[in-house]
C-alpha cells in the first residue's frame, strides 16, 4: 500500500523516521511530506496569503521526501494532491512526540493532518506516543504497524479518521487497544504572567494534570481516551473533521416551518 506519513514535529522528527522505517519494512511505498520546522498546536489551519515552498529531501534510505514550509494540513494536502506522485492508499500522520486525547485534538497539528485527509475522503490514522522519561519507538511502532495492517477490517466510513495514542507504560505486557471515545472536556488551564518593561503582560499558558479532566471521581467518563490513558492502555477513537449537531438542527429546522 502506499502510505503518505506527515506529521506537525518537522521532517526529521524521530517519530517519523521510526515510523517511517517501520512502514516500508513492512513492505508499504512510504512517501514522506512533513513541515520543514516544528509545528504543534496549528490545528486545521492552511496557508492562503503566500505560496508553500516544497523542497525536496533525501530521507535515510535515499527515497525522496518533501519539507513543506507550511501547517501539517498543508503538508497533508499537497502530499495527496500533488507530492505523493502515485495514488495514496492511507494517510498516516505522526507519531508525535506527546498524547493527543480529550479535547486537546482540537488544537494537535498531527490529528489535523489526519482529518484533512479523511475530510478528502482517504483513510486517515493520527498517532502519538505519551511523553516519558524515555521515548520507546521500538514499542510505538510495533503497535502503529499492527494497527494499519487492521485498518481495512475495521469498515471505517468516508470522512472518519482514527485517533491513537500510546501510553508511555502499558499496563499490560499485551500490545492490546481501546475503542474510545475523546474526553469532551478542555483540561484545566491557568496563566502566568510577567511584567514586561512597555507596559504590557506577557502570559504562559500552563496546564493542569490531565487526572483533573478524567480522574477517577468522575464515573461518567470511565470510557473517555483520558481516563483509558491514565490506566496505562492503549486508546483508538474514531473522530471526524466537523461536526453538526443532527437533533438541535432538526428541532430548529422544524420550529422554523411556516
């Protein structure tokens, strides 16, 4: 299969290269199109005011790749469309280097690069791996590849992505997943601020745990990714690029017959 992988951490980001490698060792046609620098937390934005320079790029094994001076959804579409060269069975985005679960896929560069691709109408996989004290992408990748070899059983519609994250440490020896579903809820936020000498404030946005979003007093979440991923398991979601909320359009749709 020929596999577009992307990814917002830049080109030469370590996930990618393990992904990378992982997916042609298994016999997939991999064709890379990543940013040129480090783009996390763009979310769905595009370039529209300039052009995207793509500059081609050597990967390890010699193979050609793209650095696109642009946002991951950039990189997605001009992988598909245009770079990739050969029609693209799937798109792969990451894996990056942190968790994206919860309400946090809103602002993660890597899930909008797979929502830009499921949007087109390609089957779309975002993968990240929880920030430890040491980055396992032997193990990350183990789980990536046998995730894409299940992809096509799986009967995904059109226009619906998967979300995986992997835990830093499993709480099982077994490589086994979760369905779940996206913690509804932001995690808790708070600012700091510092005095800057022309007057203004310059404010650090910081986070607070994630076990304040998903923490073991909320029963009603016990199947949210947080809540999965704080147990130690490793977590699929199926997600979508937008969204209308059917039952209030319909009630509006209704009230407003004449």
């Amino acid at each position: 299969m020929h596999i577009l992988l992307t990814n917002d951490d830049g080109l030469m980001a370590p996930g990618l290269l393990a992904a990378y490698e992982a997916l042609k060792a298994r016999g997939h046609q991999v064709t890379a199109c990543a940013p040129d620098s480090q783009r996390s937390a763009s979310s769905q934005s595009v370039t529209l005011r300039r052009p995207i320079k793509a500059a081609p790029w050597a990967m390890p094994d010699g193979a050609l790749g793209f650095a696109v001076y642009g946002t991951p959804a950039d990189c997605a579409r001009l992988g598909f469309s245009v770079l990739a060269r050969e029609p693209v069975g799937l798109v792969v985005s990451g894996i990056n280097d942190d968790s994206n679960l919860g309400f946090d896929i809103n602002y993660s560069g890597t899930v909008a690069g797979a929502l830009e691709a499921a949007s087109a109408g390609y089957p779309a996989l975002a993968a990240s791996l929880e920030r430890g004290a040491g980055y396992d992408w032997k193990r990350a990748v183990h789980i990536l590849v046998a995730v894409v070899d299940s992809l096509s059983s799986w009967n995904l519609p059109q226009g619906v992505a998967v979300n995986l994250n992997i835990p830093d440490k499993l709480s099982t020896s077994r490589n086994e997943w979760f369905w779940t579903r996206p913690h509804p809820s932001p995690a808790e936020d708070y600012y700091e601020g510092e005095p800057h000498p022309d007057g203004s404030v310059l404010y650090r946005r910081l986070r607070g745990p994630a076990k304040a979003v998903a923490g073991a007093d909320e029963p009603g979440r016990p199947d949210s990714d947080v809540a999965h991923a704080l147990a130690g398991h490793i977590t699929l979601s199926p997600i979508m690029p937008h969204a209308c909320h059917e039952p209030t359009l319909k009630r509006l749709m209704a009230d407003n017959k004449i």
